[in-house]
C-alpha cells in the first residue's frame, strides 16, 4: 500500500517543465512517481528519458498511444505520424529508449492509501487513444469501463491535457492534466493521490523555458511550438471543441 502517488501526465518532452514538477517537494517525498504516458513526443525527447530513467525504481511508467506512435514509426510499422514533431521526435531517440518505450504497459493497478485500487492509463483502461472529457456522458463512461474489475474504484487517466476529478458510476476519475502541454492555463499540471485527491499546478517562468526548449532543440518549428504549447495559447474551451466530437457525443440519442 503507497501512501503518497505523484502522477505525472503528458510530459511531451519538455524538460523545463518536467524539471519543475520534480523539483516540487511533494513529488521529491512521494513513494512513487507514476507517468500516465505520452512521455516523449516532444521537442527534448532524449533528455527527458534521460532524467526519467536516472530515478530509477521511483518511477513506474505507462504508455501513451504518442510514445507507441513514436516505436511504430521507428520500427518501420508506420509511416507517418498525427502529430507534426513526432516523426523527428522519433528520429531522436536511442535504442535504449526504443528498448524502454518496447517494454512498457498500457495500464497498471497499484494500492494507494484511501482510494484503494487504482487504475492508471492513458486515455482509457481499454484504449490508448480513447476520449473521455469532464462532460462526457454516464453512457460513455460506462462503455470505456466495461471489463473493469469491480475492486477498482479510481481511475486515472491523461491523454486531453486537461485536469479534472468527477465520480461516475460509482469510481472516481482523475485526469492530473499535462506537464508540457496544458490546455487551457499555463504551467506543469501533476496531482497527487493519497489519502485525498490534489490537483496542482507547478508555475514556472515560461519565457525562460521557451528560450531554453528554442535553444536545445533542433525541431525546424521549434519557436512556435514552444510559443504556442507553454503558452497554453490552446483554451480548454477550444480543446473541448476539438475532442469532443471523439467521445462518442455526436452519437448519442
């Protein structure tokens, strides 16, 4: 049983961020550091593996459908990615990282102190690229649930950048938001899990950051992805807009 979880979402290979939340003390004191994938896909993919792995057994890792993305593409199963930094994302990584992303869940179960069994996934427990929105629908939850054991009464997922708690059929989801890439406001979006549920924001001086992501990184349209991302020039309206047609909604009657 852990008595404190650091859950840490969506990192998209961005370094200053990431080294902002780790240096929380929270995080530092937490009995585990949980990444719910999407972990690489980014502008500092290497050296955010780098850091990740240099904190050995602390950190237990899951992955997202960009970090499989990024495997499939260089193991030639796919060519081409959604997303435009992908493809040189990819091109990046070592092969000790492909050896790593090739090792990694989808979904993992760990005992947290006061929620019990918990559930940790990308996007959902049956699918990494699934949407599940703080609005969508009892009929949807129920749907992405299915097969789920019946001792698991929190979930948490990542996957649309967003933080949110809501209870629905009876579990509790979290969605701790994104480290690199938040929708919505600005700076490094983590939660801590036991005995309680926190969501929190890490400030960091963004200039900064999208000086330093400019300066390291060799991404062709770095400036403007550092600008808009870090930013968060994305609204959470706007990302609603976008992701909710995905979660089934359009469907419903």
């Amino acid at each position: 049983m852990l008595n404190r979880v650091a859950v840490l979402s969506d990192i998209h290979g961005v370094l200053p961020a990431l080294e902002a939340v780790l240096a929380e003390p929270e995080v530092s004191a937490a009995d585990q550091i949980v990444l719910t994938g999407d972990i690489t896909a980014g502008p500092q993919p290497t050296q955010v593996l780098d850091l990740l792995t240099s904190l050995g057994d602390r950190v237990i890792w899951i992955s997202g459908n960009a970090d499989r993305e990024l495997l499939e593409y260089r193991l030639g199963q796919r060519d081409s990615i959604p997303d435009p930094i992908a493809p040189w994302a990819a091109e990046q990584l070592r092969e000790d990282h492909l050896d790593l992303l090739g090792r990694l869940p989808r979904s993992l179960s760990l005992s947290v102190n006061g929620l019990g069994r918990v559930l940790f996934c990308h996007a959902t427990p049956r699918d990494d690229e699934e949407v599940v929105l703080v609005d969508s629908r009892l009929d949807r939850w129920k749907e992405v649930f299915s097969g789920l054991d019946t001792d698991i009464r929190t979930v948490v997922c990542g996957h649309t950048h967003m933080p949110f708690v809501r209870l629905a059929h009876g579990r509790l989801v979290i969605n701790p938001g994104s480290v690199g890439m938040p929708y919505g406001r600005s700076g490094a979006h983590w939660a801590i899990l036991g005995p309680g549920i926190d969501l929190r924001v890490t400030d960091f001086d963004i200039e900064a950051a999208v000086t330093q992501v400019s300066q390291d990184s060799s991404y062709p349209e770095i400036a403007e992805w550092a600008d808009y991302f870090l930013h968060a020039r994305a609204t959470d309206a706007d990302a609603l807009e976008a992701f909710g047609p995905r979660d089934g909604r359009e469907h419903a009657g």
